[in-house]
C-alpha cells in the first residue's frame, strides 16, 4: 500500500468511534470538538508533507522491511543518516504545524523496541522480535500512525511500582493462554486518541520482582478498556466556546494536546506483546527510548518551535521600527544560539549514532550529544521565551481581543492607535502567534517533554568517564597513582 | 470622610456608567462580565484590607495633608519609613490577591508628581503643586481609589512624539481659559476602569518643540470622550465562557487586567492639570515615577507573588512526596533567592530613600536599588517560573478539566489515577492554581512592568559615577592620572 | 588611650617574633619578606584611615564599654546604624586597599561571640560573657588588631570531629585548673600572623559527645605552640623573586594572604576562654558568625572590589577607545548590576537588624538578606571578572613584562605598538592591576569567603517559612485545608 | 621526508638564533629559558604524539598533495572527515599538554589560506594558490612546525587601519620586484617563536583604500626584521625564579605562552606572498580562519582542557570524601554538560563541513555550529572554572608552598594538617595543578581564543535566514505578507 494522504487519514479517524472525554463531556468524532480537531488536522499536515516532493528525503525512507517507501514515522533508523533525517523530520514537522507531531513518542518507542527486543530474541530466545517487526510491517504496509505511551501516572514519587495502587503503573494484570491484560493509565499522551495504534514501552525500571510492570504492546485507539481523558486549560476552553479560531494563536494546529489513557482490563494478544516481565530489558528499552527522544524531541523538535518564535519576534521588531537597535539584534542572537546548539547538538547525536545492537541493524543516537542537546532546550527555551516577551513588549500580554475590529465603535480607535508599520490587525495577529508561545504552556511543556532536566543530569553523569579523566590530570600533574 | 469599606467602594463604581469594551461587547457595569468583575472584587479587598486591624499600619497612614488616617495607596511618601511600608503594602496585596493592588500605579504617580510640581512652583513659579495638593485632599477625604496612566502607544518606536500620528502619544490638543483638551491615548493601564479616578503623567520626555506632549492631568473615570478597551486571552475567554469561576486558576481575582484608554477629545478642567507644556520636568515625573514604581512594583510586588509561586510548589511537591529530595529544596531555595534579592533591594531602596526635591517633604527611594531590583526581578521571575514547572512537573500544562470530576464515567477514572498524598481534586486544584503563574502572563507581565530590563540598565550606568571607581583604581595602581 | 597610628601598630609587631613559615622558610619580622610585609602594609593603611576626619563615622565609635572611641574594628555593633557604618567599613577598606581588610573576620567573630556568650551567662550562669568583655576592653583600650579563626582543617569531609585524626578539629587537648590546652588547626586565616591577637571561634557545630569541638579563646600572636604557615602561589613566588613591586598588580597591599595556623598544645587561661564544651552555643556562635560575615565580607566588601574592577575595566575601554560601545557599556552595567545587588542587600541586612539575644544590646544583621548578598556575590564575582575579561581583551592575560620599558631594544617597540589612547606604559600598568583581578585568586577566594555557596542556599532555605507560603497559596486557590 | 621526532623538531629549533625577549631579556636559545622551554617541550610531545600508533587516525593524515603522510597540523581539510579528525587533534592535544597545541593557529590559517587562495586563482587570474601549494609541500616533507598570525596590535579601536599610525595593523610598506616588505606588529601570538614559520593572514578586513593591509605571507622564525616579546605574569616569574618545575600548576608544559611579533622591514619573497592587496579577499581570509578556528580552537580544544578541570575535580572530590555527595555530582555534571555542548558542536559543525569554494577540494566547517561551540565555551569555561573552585574548596588558592614538604619544621605539620583520604603531598600536588587552570590565565585566554563572544554573536546573526523563519510564522499565523 502507498503512502496515505491527510484524507484518507481522516477518513480512517471518522471510522473510529473514540472513548474520549474532554472538559467532562464525550467526544467520539474527532472532528466534532475544536480541540480535538487541531490534532487530527496536525496529522493530516504530517501526511500530506510526506506526500511534498521537496520533503521526501527528510518525511519518507525506503524501508528494508517491506521494500518500499514509508512514512520515516514508522520506521526504526537503520543508520547515521537515517537518524539526521530523523532529527532534520522533527525540525520540519515543528515549523510546518507549530506544535507536536503526533506520531514522534511512537517513531522514538519504535526505535527503542525495536532495538531491545532484538537482543532479547537473541539473548532469551524470545519471538518479541519477530512479533514486533511482523507488527511493524503491517504499521508500514498501512501507513498507520502510532503513538507512543510511556509516562505512568506513578502516583507518589516516593514509592515504588506497586507499592501504592498497583495501577498506578502500567501493569501486566493477567496473563492468558490468548494474550495479556493490562491495567494502569499512562499520562502526557501527546495527540494519543487520534493515532491508530499506540506503541506502550516501559516508563520505568522495575526491579526483580515488579515483573508485571515490565511490559511492552501495541494497542489499538479506543479498543475495548482503553478510554481516553484529554487535558483542558484556558487555551483549550478559549477555543471550544470562542468560536472563531482564525484569532488564536495557532489558528489551525493549536497547543500541543495530550490526554491521559486508563486502561481498564485491556486485552492484548501474544502477536501484539514485546515484552512481558523482563525487568532488564525494560530498563534498556527506557533508556534506548530516551536517548533516542531526547535527540529528535529535546533537540531538534525544539529547534523548529524556536524557529517560529524568532520568526515572530523579528516580524514584531519590524513593525515596531526596532529591527535596526543594537540591543534588540542582540537579543534575537541569544535565541539563534539557543536554537543552533539544541539542533547541532542533535545532529551530532545523530552523526555519531550507532548501532545498537551490534548487528541489530538498528541505530540509536549518541546518548551524551542528545542528553547534552536536551540540556540547553531546558534552560534555553525559558531564555527564549523571555528575549522574545522583551522584543514584543508587554502588548503580548495586554493586547485587546481582535473581535474588536469587528465593532464598529472601538474598531476605529484600534486601528488608530494600534497601528505601527504594520497596520493594527497584522500586529494584533502576529502578537497572538506570539502569546501563544511565550504566555502559554510551553515553557513547562518544552522542559518535561523527553524527561525534565534532571534525568538528563543524571545520565550525563553516568555516560561519562571519569576515571579517563582522572588519569589525563594525574599525568600531568606528575602525580603518580 | 473615614476610610471607605470595599462595598462602599463597589456601591460607587456601580454608579459610573463605564465607556468600556472587552471582547467586542460594551461593559456598562464592571459587575456584569466575569473578567471585569475580577478587578472590582480585588479593589474590594484592598479596602477591606485596609480595615483589618492587623494591616493598619502597612495599609494606613495619618495623612499631613487632611490630618486623618488615609490609604497608603493616596499617600506620597513623607519619610523613608512611609517607603518602607509602601513596599511592604506591595508585597501584602499581591500575597492577598495573586493579581495586581490596581491602585499601585496611581500611588507611585501620585509619588512623582507632588515631587515634580513642588519643584516646579518652587523654580517656576506656577500654581501646579498647590493645585495637585487640592486635588490629592479631595482624593484622600473621599477615599478614592486612583489609577495612573503612564504608557503611550507610541507607533513606530523610530519616531519622535508627533513625528506619526500626531495622537500616539498623549497630548494637549488645545489649550482653553478653562482647561486643556486631551487626545491620544494609553495602553497596559492596569485596572483603570475600575478606578474613581486616573493621574496621568508623562511617559515620554518630551524636548523644546514638543511640549503638548508633557502634560500631567487627573480625569475622572468613563469621563466624556474617554474609551477603555480591555484587554483578552485565552484566560479571559475561559473565564467568560466557562461559567465556574471555582475551577479557575485564581478563582476570584484572576489576572492582571489591564486596558487601552483612549482619549478623544477629552477635556480638563484647570484645578486638574499639574504640568501643561514643561518639557524639562516632563523628563523629571518620567524619572520619578520610575524610580518609585522599580522599587514597589518591580521589587516588592513581585515577592509577593513569588510567594504565591512557592507556597504553591511546595503543596505540590508534599502532595507528590517528594519534600525531601535534596534536589527538589535546592530549586525551591533558587525561587527563595530571587525573591529575597528583590525584596530586599526594594527594603534597602526604601531605607535609603530622601526628601527629593529637598524642602518639600516627599520621599522618594533610591534609584540604583530601585532599579538592581527589578533587573532581579526581570530574569529572576523568569526563573522561578522554571523551577515552579521543573518541580510541578509537566502535569501542571496536560492536566485535565476540574469539570471530568462531575461526569460520572470519569471522575472515578481521575480520582483513582490523579490521587498522590492528596486527592486528585486537591491536586488539580493547586496544580490549576500554579498553571496560572507558569503557564500564562506572569513572565512578559512582570518583565515589562516598571519598564523592561534595558530600562533600568540604561539608569544604572547614568547613576553610577565612573570616575570615582576609576580614580580608586589608579590610586591602587600607582598610576598617576 | 587613644586610636592607634599605623605607625604605631606597625612597632608593635617589630616586637613580635613570628612563627611563621612562608615557601620553606622562617619569617621572624614580617617586614623583612615581600609577602608578609604585605598585610602589614595594609593593616598600617586601615590604622591610618582610622585617623582621617572624613572616614571617621565609618572607622570609628564610641564604645559604650570604655566610653571612648574606638575602631569600628573592635566593636560588636550596638544597633542596626552600627552593622550599617560595619558594612560602610568593609566597602571602604575594600576599595583603600584591593585586599582583605584583615581585621574583618575578628571583627565578626567578636560580633558573634558577643552575642553567644551573653546568652549563655543568662542561661547557663557561666562567666564567658563578664570575661569577654573584659578582654574586649583590654583590646579596644589597647586599638589592638584581633583576626578571627574558625575554619578547620577537617581532613576527610565524611567524618564528624574526633573521628579521624583527633586534631583536624580545633580540640581542648586538657582542661587545667588556670586554663585550657588546644591543639589542631585552623586553615584559611586571613592576615592571621599580622594581628595582635586572634579570636577562635567555632567553625563546625559539634554535637553532644564532640564537647572538646566546642571552645571559643583568644590567643596572642606567636604564643607558644603557635605556627604559621603562609599560603604561597604564583604571584607570591613573583613578589619574592621579582624585586620591584612597583610593577605588580596591586604594587603594595598585593594578594589576600592567609596561613594555616597550628596549635601544638596552646594553652590559655580561663579568663580568655569563653566557650569551653558548650555545643548548642557553639553551633549558635557559628551561625552567629556566618549571618554577620555574609554581610560584611560576602556583601559589602566585595562591593568594594567590584568598584576598583569597575572603574578598571572603564580606564582600560577609554584607552582603547571603545567606552562609546553600547554594548561595553552593556557589559559595565553588568558589572554595576552585581555590585548594587550585593551592596544593597548587605545594606538591608543591616538596616534589618536585631538585638540578639533581645536585652543584650548586640546587634546582628537580617540572615536571610545576608546570605541573599552573598548568594549573589558567589556566582556575581565570577560574571564581574568575565566581562572585565571580555571588555579589557586578551591583552589581559599575554602582556609582555614592564620590564621590557627598561630594555632599550624592546622599550621603543613596546611603546609603539603598546600604545592605544594612553601610553603603552600606562596601558600595561592597568591592565596588570587588572590581570590581578581576573586571572589569579579572586575568582575562588570570594566564592568561598564566607561560606561557599551551597552554605547560604542551605540557610536561605531553613530561614524561610514555607508553611506560610503554602497557606497564601491554599487561601487563594480556594483550597480547603 | 618522515614525520618528524620530538627529538628532531628540538633539534631544528636549536640552530636558530631567536631574536626573542622576555621580562627584558634576550632569549637565543628557547632552551635556556624555563618559560620558553615550556613551548619547546609542548611541541615536542606533539611531534611525538604524531608517532604513537594509537593516535595516528587523529595525528596524521596522507597529504594528497606530496602523496605521503604527514601531521594534521600542516593539512587543509579535504573532506567532513578530515574536519572532524581535526576537532579530535584539538581534543587530543588539550588532554595531553594542558596548553596550546602551539601549530594549531598555523593549521587553521593554512585552511583558510587554501580556501582563498583557490578562489582568487580562479577570480582574479593571480599565482597565490599555486605559491601557497608550493609552499605548503615544502612545509609537509620537511614537516616543519607552522604558526598562524593573525591579530594585530590595532591601537585605539575607533580607528581605522592608517588612521593612527600606520604599523598599527600589519602591512605592506613597500612592494619591490622580488616581494614585499613588512612593518607592524601581531599580539597573542601563540608560540610563535618556536615554531619554524608563521603563516600570515589578515586580522581585519581592510576596505578598499586600505590595500596595505590586505596582506597574507608565510615567514621564517627570527628572520631579519623580526623581534618576538614574550608575555610575562606571575606564573612566568614563578617559573622563571622557583628552580622547581615538578611544583608548578602544570609542570612540564606550562601556561599557553603567547608573544608580541614585531615586523621591522621584513622582507618577504615573492613565492611566499599569498594575497597582496586584494581588500575583499582579506575578508574572506579572516572569516574562514574564524570559521575554523572556531571549530577546533573554540570548541574541541576547550573539551580537551576542560576533561582535564573535570579530572582533577574528581580527584580532588575523592581526597575530601565528597565523591559521593549529590550537589557535587551536580557540579560535576555541569561541568560535564559544558564539555559535552561545545564538543558536539564542534563534531556537528565538522560533519556539516563544506568544500568553500566548490571544486577546491578543501573543507571548511559549518559556520554556526561552530559560532555556537565558541559561544559555549566563552560562557561555559568561566562556569567550569567557577564549580571546580566550589567543589575544590578554599584550598585552591590558599594553599601553601610545596616546599613546606622540605622543610623539617613544617613538614610534619603540613603532612599532618593538610592529609585528607590522600597524602597531604598528593592533594597539594593536585590542588596546585587545578589552581593553574581556576586561578590563573584561562578564563581570560579562553574567552579571546579564536575571538570574543561578541564576534561570535555577529556572526551567527549575519549567517541567520531571518526572512525564513518570517515566512514561517506567518504562514502559521495564517498573516498574508
């Protein structure tokens, strides 16, 4: 099968009766809330950029598995090249919709299982490989989009996997001669509930003896137990009742939307599990799925996000008539660095990518490049936010609603005292885009999306050498051991 | 007059009938829409704070001018003490409030302009200082609550007062034999629809040629000719829409409301007209103004609300057990740091305050304290946002509607999965609460409130003097000069 | 008697005959090595300033023990006014001096002691007080130079006191009946060999069973059983070595020099003994010490320093013609902002100040704005020599010798090609004062003065009432307890 | 020809006669001089790093233009490989000398001059390519050690070159039938007077009518006219007077020695001259030598040095006991994060490389990439600086002389006092060796290595499509231009 278009997508989607709730009320077509809309139109954008021959190299890749072309969305990189393109798809898909592109936790978890249930066919003499990649085959055959499920509601921090609700982490609740059920839920699903699949890994690294938390899957949208809970702000309510969404910041793609994902004793069949008490692969598949995430989602992602906030920014500097000030350029150059360190660093991470296993024929990024990549999103994004909310100027926070300009009595006075070089609507419009960025969820969204800042710490830390290090000092310093 | 109650001040807006819109609809009573309402409720309860025995000496002064107790927020500062309670009348109000004391500007105006025109009558011989006492007594006897006006739209940040439209900054259109005639207009005025009365004071400093635009003036609120056109966000939507103010993230005062006002043609009696055309003392107000609001709304305030910011990560990390990681205190002790950098330099401005101009009376804080306290507060806010979400976790922008907790096939989903040490209500609750400081309008709000950072460089490099850190270095370099 | 000349303090230690060890070797006279002779200089200079009518508020009060006056030196401040003329004092000497007034820690040390022992003679019925003070009057009647010491050796960070070497500690070895014997040492001990007297004070909290840990004594100079061994570093060796002081960074007052001083069976009689295994008072003269420290030493004084990088770096920008760059100037502001923060909240912490105990007449400075200052200090200092670094060039760090200008062959070729807005002469005497400063010992030696970092962060969070921030944050999110 | 020993590259330099001064003193023999010695030896080791197996991917490369091998150091990159084996030489180097790579701005200059030569051959019908090629074989088969020459000593900054004295900026002063002839003067110039030639390139980019200035040529070490100043600074004196280098910060190798190079009239052949007025040549010179140097000299060799801070850190933190404590594996980290960032952007910035101009064969690295690894290492150094001064302690810069560990006295004490989990002998060892590197030259040297921030900062501006990233924000917008 081809590729697909955004429609037929759609078309897929409207077949789906979904188990999805938002702000209390049902929604189980997609196209019928305005929140929920903004995530099936983000995926149609996706498809239909696949389908643009200037995006090929970067959206499509010739799969081994199949022999034809697929989405790269569904396919596990088989080399260096094919993680940049990996990364350079995340750039892309981040400028195009402004917000998520659905389908990376998948394309990232994919990589992850992929790699860890190899070695596990290969050091436990399982078939979680095999199953996985007849799985992956029909995913590409299909052109499916999958999500990826990984962050457990966990509950409080302090105890361990089951030692709270035994829910609070996703769980192998029973095993059958047919398959397995699972219970748990899963939160921060970004655009869950419009995939059509989602590929469940381990968000955490049960011990010997959590067993049933060590579990990967494929699960099909809204299948029976599964039911969907999306999140809901003043951005989510502005959009369900203003009525026009032309005037919201993203007009079409929105915020990035998430949901939360109960399972309530779902079935999965053998064909469809990857992994089933495993604790040791558990831990590697996490930490592969990491080191892959924080490459294409801390990294590049980001790169693309921060694209359109310099994009904007300069767009308000020049109507304002400040293009030219020292101090203005200054700072658009605070946040291009930003910007080139996250993406370089990414590129390195893909670049020095390897394969993982030896002879898996997968390929994963340089962990310490991607958690290094990660690192300067955190703290950079934030750094962005603030040199951007500089440059705009308190209009970003204090600007009028833009219905304004369709009342008779104030729209005169807008226009007139609103105007710069830019006429008081393209301000207004422009500002808006811009708001939505920095006076919005972003900045905490952008810190925790692939793990918050410390977890990167930590495996820094642990992917570094310091004995080499001591050594080189020792030497020097003429010290003897 | 004795200090009005909150309901008497609530009796009195109910009798203006406001020349305002928001959202393209006309507010003729601030009580009848859900986000003009929030200013109403929260200048009540700076009154009634002001009844509060407790408060009393923060919130009250004996006024030299009537003789009586008066609200600190009609009181230009008589001593260096008066600063200090001024501040610490701005760390209490945002604590109690969660969104700005509306009077704050006002007051600091009020600071400027009793200096300003004592300075003027004294080297000018004009009238404007003993007119604007007259008007303060009548502000002060009937316990009035006062806006200031400071911000111009200005248009294109390249061209001089009247270079544009000759309306983008605010000017005096003509001068008549019993008054001024106004036109232009302001914008970011905090609140100011909700006040008895607005000070406006030049923002600009207008040079030989442009002296419409140093006017300094009182006008009455919705007076003839003037236009408020409110503010609108995602925020505001929400709390138009909604229809449950409980479930917002400030429930009942929500955010900083501010507008644009527009001044057509509006006309000012003599007795209210302090500065008519002194382009040399335009430029003084500016300094003053500025100096007094760096230290009250740049320093003091904005401990106020990072208190808010750390009380409610604080909750949240009990609720999800983790107050006692070794890492969690150390954020919380950065969000610490910032506030007591800002609090304190505010204290230190107010202490270190003088008589300014000598002979009058009036106190004003130092400047170079003032200012180091809002460039700490500039990227220091910034910052406390970042650690508030690094802790809260991203929750804090996936979290779902408080409404699933009224539909019964959810709420039992969200108070099982939600629960940590505390119930998933409490936990929404308090994460909602904090999503409105780190998810919305505080960061670009509080930078450019009292100016944005390179303001307040440009001040501090004026008000150091090099040449004595220069000579001190000479001297210990044996250099001779 | 009265205030002591330079001159006259400068005999008195001719008549010493030092213990001390600098570089492998013994030094009797501090006159007689380019090192030592250093400190003596610069207690010579803050005997003199003590004697200029203009510095005399800040230098000098009158002591209500001995009812004349004294040094501010020898003075535990009497009200928030003294602790503000304290921090006036550090900024002064600072900028007099370009290295450690070092009287400081005594001071603070007697500031700290003070306090301690007046509480513990009301609870404990002890005598350490009554002999305190008398002591103390001996040494304000006598203008004596008192050092401070309080920070141990430590050896391994991982044990507590007596669980390694006995001694890493400061121990009483013995109690007598006419006294006490120590032993261990003190590191870190600035100027300690130039001072009349030294002031031990606690520099670890000792718990019950660690009672020996717990003493506070004065000793004198070179007593028996005292060694001082010099710290020595590049710029020491240059000192020695060079033989024309003239062309080093800070010509006469050079580095901050500290020793470690070793106590090989000390012995001091009861009525210098004023804390002797009291460990809950220990730990309160520590924390004593420390509040009062951060605001002189981690505050005020670093004030004083930034102010002669300040001025520096502006000579330097004005020889190289670049001081019109606005984004130098950006860079100066910089440096200014780090200087105003710590200075103003050393100022606020000494406005803040209390009695402590109340009813003993000591004042102590506010803690929390004490370590603020600090706190920015640490990481400030840092930023101060990095944009001194950025605006004064490489040339900072590769210029050739002032010799060179006594060489006939490279004196013309460096006054040709040296030369900028000032003599090649002039340029290369600035930037070494400079060099000083941004490549050598500050960097480090501010951090730790005082407490490195992480010490503050610690009591910034222990000093903070976080229930009360979380009940602000409760009261607003109309969350019921 | 072979490559070179250590032993012969010593040898080469022993037969010229330096016309080489330092602290007012001729140096003839580098060997005679412990500071110059130190460069000599750096060398060394670098010639004979060329020769260990283990290295040779990284030290050597087969010259596609005498078609042997020969050292990296005197090889134009010809391909992203090439490129990224450079950054791994600048690693390598930092590791093992703690100092310069001394050819490393000789290496650079020689890409850049490749590059530009090529295309002025192509554009402009000259022979500088073909002369640069000759020369460049000369200098591969006798694997001669080049130095690059850049910086000029410039004068007042607000002047252009000839508009102060006209040897402000090095320059042709006569061109004659057999070549050219030079006068001016290069500054931090590192060790250029033990290498065998200088390559020099211009340091500004000369405007049309300033022809004189757009010079580029290669010169030999001490050839008539030329005169070299060394830097001189405490650590100079130290090495210069102590007589025992084993206690020195970094024994053997030393500071990173830079001179002044002073060109009286020299005479430069025709066959050595490389560009010769063409002003927009120059230009291009200058950005690809920053280009490069950037990569390897801003950012990979940055990584080398900061292992070593790392290292000696952790050993340190050993010696203390505080290995195991978290804020200072926190500290670690950050530091680890700072190495990681500027080396990945280095390694990025190598495999984006390009081949500039097309169809030369030489490569030239990613632009931004490398601006951004400059960027971070600029900030980043003075944070690694600032971190291993927290961990490392007081100690740092308070330690004293080694040679207490031969004096009978002090021995036992120090031995005593100063023992942690390691010797007294081994920390003061390490502590010295780390004093180098936090307390001394670097922070400085390396923010001004390969240029300053703000040169940076311009670049990744102008190298910045702003137009779009414009486009991009207003096609989400949904804004028509």
């Amino acid at each position: 099968m081809a590729l697909r278009t955004g429609d037929q997508y759609r078309e897929g989607q409207s077949k789906i009766k979904h188990n999805l709730y938002i702000n209390g009320n049902k929604v189980e077509n997609l196209q019928d809330n305005p929140n929920t809309k903004t995530v099936l139109d983000a995926n149609v954008k996706v498809f239909d950029l696949g389908l643009e021959s200037q995006y090929d190299e970067i959206m499509n890749v010739v799969s081994p598995l199949i022999g034809g072309k697929v989405s790269r969305n569904v396919h596990p990189s088989h080399s260096a090249k094919d993680l940049e393109m990996r990364a350079e798809m995340a750039v892309l898909t981040s400028q195009k919709l402004g917000t998520c592109n659905y389908r990376c936790p998948g394309c990232d978890a994919m990589h992850a299982t992929a790699s860890a249930t190899y070695e596990m066919d290969q050091k436990l003499n399982t078939e979680y490989h095999k199953r996985f990649i007849e799985w992956l085959k029909y995913i590409q055959k299909n052109d499916l989009a999958v999500s990826g499920g990984v962050m457990d509601v966990k509950g409080p921090r302090n105890l361990r996997p089951g030692e709270g609700d035994p829910d609070h982490y996703l769980r192998i609740a029973e095993k059958r001669p047919d398959g397995i059920v699972l219970r748990g839920a899963r939160m921060h699903q970004s655009g869950a509930y419009a995939a059509d699949e989602t590929l469940l890994v381990p968000g955490v690294s049960p011990r010997p003896g959590e067993e049933p938390y060590a579990v990967a899957c494929a699960v099909k949208n809204s299948q029976e137990g599964i039911t969907y809970i999306a999140q809901y702000n003043a951005m989510s309510a502005e959009r369900e009742f203003m009525g026009d969404n032309s005037k919201l910041g993203n007009p079409t793609y929105g915020q990035r939307e998430t949901c939360l994902i109960v399972f309530d004793n779902v079935f999965v069949p053998w064909e469809r599990v990857f992994m089933c008490g495993e604790t040791e692969y558990a831990h590697k598949i996490l930490l592969r799925f990491a080191k892959q995430h924080r490459m294409a989602c801390g990294g590049s992602c980001k790169a693309g996000f921060i694209d359109l906030i310099i994009g904007a920014t300069q767009v308000l500097t020049e109507y304002l008539g400040l293009d030219k000030a020292p101090a203005i350029r200054q700072q658009i150059t605070e946040m291009i660095k930003v910007r080139e360190i996250s993406y370089g660093l990414a590129i390195a991470a893909a670049y020095r990518g390897e394969e993982e296993p030896k002879g898996s024929g997968f390929y994963l990024p340089n962990d310490t490049f991607g958690n290094a990549a990660k690192l300067n999103t955190c703290d950079g994004f934030w750094e962005v936010m603030k040199w951007a909310g500089d440059i705009a100027g308190g209009f970003t926070v204090t600007m009028p609603s833009e219905k304004e300009l369709e009342n008779p009595v104030t729209k005169p006075l807008v226009e007139k005292y609103l105007k710069t070089n830019a006429s008081a609507k393209d301000r207004m419009r422009m500002t808006r885009f811009l708001q939505n960025w920095i006076a919005g969820l972003h900045g905490v969204g952008t810190w925790h999306g692939a793990g918050p800042r410390q977890n990167q710490m930590i495996m820094l830390y642990r992917d570094t050498d310091l004995e080499q290090k001591k050594q080189m000092a020792k030497a020097l310093a003429e010290l003897k051991d």
